[in-house]
C-alpha cells in the first residue's frame, strides 16, 4: 500500500498540482480501502487453507497410526493366545506326571516328552512399535478422549505388568527347574523331552512334586487369567480403533 499511496505522490507532483481535489481524493481513498480490505480477506483465506491443510495432515496421520495400532493388537493378540496354547500343553503334561508320581505308576518312556514340556514358558515381547511412534508424536494425536486412555491403559497398563511379572516368573522357573534337571535328568531339552538318571528316585522326590504342582497353579490360575484379559482388553481396543476409523 505505501507504493501505492507513492504512486499517487508522483503522479501529482508530474502534474504540478498541490492537491487533488476533493471528488477525486474521496475515490482514491475508497480505492485505498478497499485494497486494504481485499489483502486482509486474502490472508485470512490463506490462512484458513493453511489451517485446513495442517488439520487434514493431522488427521491423515492419526488414521494411519490407528491403522497401525490396530495391526499391532492383532499381532499382540495370536501371541496370547500361541502362548495360552504352550501352557495348556504344559498342564496336560503336569497333570500327567501328577499322575504318575501320585500314583506311583511304572516310568515309561513317553513320559519323558511330558516331563519336558512342564517349564513351557511364554515371553510376551508386545509389538509396540505404532505405540512408541505414537508417543514420539505426541499421544493428544489421537482426538477421541476415551479411545486415547484406553490405548495408554492397555500399553502402560496391563502390557506392562504382564510383561515385567513374565519376565521374572520365566527367570524363576527357568532358574528351578534348570538346576532340578541338572542334578535328577540324565538328558534334557527343555520343551521336548527330560530322561530321569532315577525313575525310581523321581518318584518320591517331594521336591520335583512340589515344583510341578507349583507350575500347573500359576498355569490355570495366574497365567491363564491374564493372558484371556489381555486379549479380552486387545480386542476392544480394536473394535474402538475400528469404530472411530469409521467416523
């Protein structure tokens, strides 16, 4: 505007003219104005593209991340459930040993397959990849109050407690079962078979019962609870990404 209004300087002074006359000075002004008011509207309009890009780009990444969440959860859920399949195994094969210690059957060599299936562990390592993104990002990303809690619940929450509890229970379990079969297996590969050196000794071991009762407790209590949780947990999260993916 300052060239604009210079313009009109040059021009007068061209024109050896003190001033304009007042008709004519009215007319420039409004035309002034009007300027003004055409390069105000412009910006806003600019602005407002502006803001409407920056607001779909948003969004565009919010759809992907929840896209991706969901992927994860799926991925995170048949871990669950390979993982309740291995100690369903394991329980089996504890209620058949259980059986046979209790009862005090003859040793066969089948059992040695049960006696290696006992310590099945699961060690749940969450994908959590979208997730970690996610906090990169910031999670306000996600606009959905209710679906951003229970995406910091179910990470922060119930994976991260199953995940640290798992990783000490296999520590434990690998730890007292490791030495048990050291010293009373004559052969061993943890989750295929364990040789006894003495059937006959395993038998009335009350330590080894006690070990295999321990297991098969956590197994239908602790383990099996949790796991059915979790997936319970995982697949709502899901229907509410599918849900707000919809809108």
């Amino acid at each position: 505007m300052i060239k604009f209004f210079r313009k009109i300087r040059q021009r007068l002074l061209s024109e050896n003219k003190p001033a304009l006359p007042a008709g004519r000075f009215s007319k420039y002004l409004l035309y002034a104005i009007g300027e003004i008011i055409l390069v105000v509207i412009g910006i806003l309009i600019a602005l407002s593209i502006n803001n409407w890009n920056e607001d779909r780009k948003i969004r565009e990444l919010e759809r992907s991340t929840l896209k991706e969440l969901k992927s994860n959860l799926l991925v995170d859920i048949q871990d669950f459930q390979s993982d309740l399949r291995g100690y369903t195994v394991a329980s089996k094969s504890s209620d058949i040993i259980l059986k046979y210690i209790d009862g005090k059957i003859p040793f066969h060599d089948s059992l040695q397959i049960h006696l290696g299936k006992i310590p099945i562990q699961g060690v749940f390592t969450p994908n959590k990849a979208a997730y970690e993104n996610l906090k990169v990002v910031g999670i306000n990303l996600i606009s959905n109050d209710s679906l951003r809690a229970a995406i910091s619940d179910l990470y922060e929450g119930r994976y991260f407690y199953v995940q640290k509890y798992l990783e000490t229970e296999y520590q434990i379990d690998r730890e007292k079962f490791g030495d048990f079969y050291l010293k009373e297996m004559e052969e061993y590969s943890f989750l295929k078979y364990a040789k006894p050196m003495d059937p006959e000794r395993l038998v009335g071991n009350q330590e080894f019962r006690n070990l295999v009762m321990h297991r098969k407790s956590k197994i239908n209590g602790w383990f099996k609870v949790q796991f059915e949780l979790n997936i319970k947990k995982a697949s709502q999260l899901i229907e509410m990404i599918e849900q707000e993916l919809k809108k």
